[in-house]
C-alpha cells in the first residue's frame, strides 16, 4: 500500500471541494495580517467561502481572518499548541476532547436566531449538549460510505466487505482517518467501534492489517481519491459524499453504496473559544452560518447535509435524491451509524498507526 497524505502545508477541498486552500503554518504561529479587532475563524479547507456566511461580510465589510485545517487532529492540536482563534470547526466525536482540554466555552442558544429552525435530533446529539449546556452549534453533516466505479465493479455490492475483496486488489482506496477506516473495520470484524473491548481492538487491528495488505493507498485528501476513482486506478474508495456528488458532475459512472452494516453519519459544527477576544462577533458569524441561503449553499456545492431544516426544505427533491441526500433527515440520522466517540480512543489511534505502518 502506498500513503498519500495531503499536500504538505495545504489541504484540496473541504471534504471533496475542488478548492486550493492553503493551511495554518506548522508551527501554528497566528497567520499575517491577523488583526486584534478582527474574528478569527479556523475551519476545514472550502468551507471559508463566502458563500457559507454572506451576512458576515455584509454586516462586517472587514470580514474575517479565516484559517483551514485539513482535519479533526490538526485543529486541536494547533488549538492547544497555542493558535489563537475565535471560532473552530470540529466534528462530535471530538468536542469532549476540546471540553476536558478547557479550550471552549458554552454556547448560548438565546443568540443564535434560527436555533428553533435546526433539526431537533442535531440540538440534542451527545457531544452538542453535555451536562445541560450547548457546546458545539451543529451547522453540517453527511455520510461516509463506499463510492465505486459500477462499470468496473461486479453486479451492486451492499458491503463494506467490497473494500476487502481480493479481486480487487491494489485498486481500492480507505479515507486515512481513524473515525473512518477504524471504525468501519470494526464493522467489518463485526464488534462495536465505540465500545471496544482490548480484545476487540485486536480483532478489529487484524481486520484492518487484511485491508492495508489490499489497499492502494490511504489518503486524508478527498480530491486525491476522486481523481484516481475517475482515472479507473481505482474501482471503489471510502468517500464522503462530496465525492460521489463531483463525480457525477464530471459524468463518470459512480454508485453512492447503502452497506448493509451501516452507513456512518459524521456531524460537524461550530465552537466558540473560551478565551474569545470577540464573542460578539463570534455570534454574527454563528448567526450568519445558520442562514437558509448559507445551508443551501452547502448542499449545493458538496451534497452535504445542514443543519437548518429550513436550508433542507429550499432545495427541491429532486435535486436531493441527485446529490445522495436522504429525503427525511430525522430518520437518517437515527438509522445510519453515527459517528461518536470511541473508548480508549488514545490506544486505538496508536493501534491504527501501528498497523498501518505495517505492524
């Protein structure tokens, strides 16, 4: 298997966005031209278009300093490294991360003007509320699922197991991500991957030793895999939804697979920093996210999911069922596997490491 990691210092799309976004230095030192009475947002690579927040800049014409991450990892580690920020953009199964490190405050929901609108099942996920308080406001989520290439794969498989098929081997591709490929080798060995006992997480390392023996390549860049599923270097890769959504742009035969194990469901979302410098302005952007405009502005240039139900309700059916979106979110959420924390995820991280590096 070879490793593709992301372009050093860069980051190409925000989860399958086509955009060339350059990321924080590796030092995590502020970026130039960091203003003290500016907000600072930091956030994956494509969603700092202004698109996502146009009340922002209308309201604040100097808008904001915005910095991207290519992942989970890197943000929090930056964050704790001493990167100073308003606003950072994590995904629910690392919040409590930013908890314990006493890096965010509570959000408070009175301030945020279409809390009402936001599908209840995404205001009351673990990992948004905890002990009572709001602390992540839920803005995006979608799916991770299997896209394949139905002119070069066999028949319609309904299997994580396709990723594991030695017929196709050194022609599939995992997500380079432990929430991604961990948790859906643990589906695969067919033991719960937020719950892993030690000898569960033995099992689930000598599943995931089988896939990186087959795999082409593990890679945390989503356009990396896009383009290899379009040159046929690959029949079938984990991707994320954008991925499958840009391939049918581009006209190429792809199928967006429903595994009968489950499909995972990630939720991502706003956190507001405990030593904000401009809370209030902090709030503007939050308000300025959750806009309708703002929403239907995601589901249409990556095929994600937000949270706003109104956002959902603007964009016709059709137009969904195109983009691989379920027609009734609330039952998507609940039926697909929700991606959360893991127990003694510090150990699993090692493990994956390990077996990757072919241990």
């Amino acid at each position: 298997m070879r490793e593709t990691p992301a372009p050093p210092g860069c980051a190409r799309g925000l989860r399958g966005a086509l955009l060339l976004a350059c990321s924080l230095g590796a030092a995590g030192a502020p970026l130039p031209g960091m203003a003290a009475g500016r907000l600072t947002v930091m956030t994956w690579s494509g969603y700092e278009l202004p698109q996502f927040h146009p009340d922002y800049d209308r309201t604040h014409p100097e808008g904001a300093t915005i910095a991207v991450v290519s992942n989970d990892d890197e943000q929090f580690a930056k964050v704790r490294a001493g990167y100073r920020t308003d606003i950072a953009h994590p995904c629910i199964d690392r919040v409590q991360d930013w908890r314990d490190a006493r890096l965010i405050q509570p959000i408070d929901t009175s301030r945020i003007r279409n809390w009402d609108r936001l599908f209840p099942i995404l205001r009351q996920i673990p990992g948004v509320v905890a002990d009572g308080k709001v602390w992540m406001l839920p803005w995006d989520w979608a799916n991770t699922s299997i896209t394949y290439r139905t002119d070069l794969v066999a028949g319609h498989p309904d299997s994580w197991t396709l990723l594991w098929d030695p017929k196709y081997e050194a022609r599939t591709a995992m997500i380079d991500a432990v929430h991604d490929a961990w948790l859906v080798a643990a589906l695969v060995a067919k033991v719960d991957p937020f719950d892993e006992s030690s000898a569960d997480i033995a099992r689930t390392a000598e599943v995931l030793r089988r896939q990186v023996a087959l795999a082409s390549f593990y890679s945390a860049d989503m356009t990396t895999l896009e383009q290899s599923l379009a040159s046929g270097e690959l029949v079938a890769a984990m991707t994320w939804n954008s991925a499958y959504v840009e391939l049918r742009k581009q006209g190429i035969p792809v199928a967006f697979m429903r595994p009968k194990e489950g499909m995972l469901t990630w939720v991502c979302g706003l956190v507001l920093m405990r030593d904000s410098r401009h809370v209030d302005l902090a709030y503007d952007f939050f308000n300025a996210m959750e806009t309708e405009a703002a929403g239907v502005a995601l589901i249409r240039a990556y095929g994600y999911g937000v949270a706003n139900s109104d956002s959902f309700a603007a964009v016709p059916e059709a137009e969904r069922d195109a983009l691989a979106l379920p027609r009734d979110p609330q039952h998507e959420l609940r039926d697909t596997i929700l991606v959360r924390p893991m127990r003694d995820r510090a150990r699993i991280a090692a493990t994956y490491a390990t077996v990757k590096a072919g241990g």
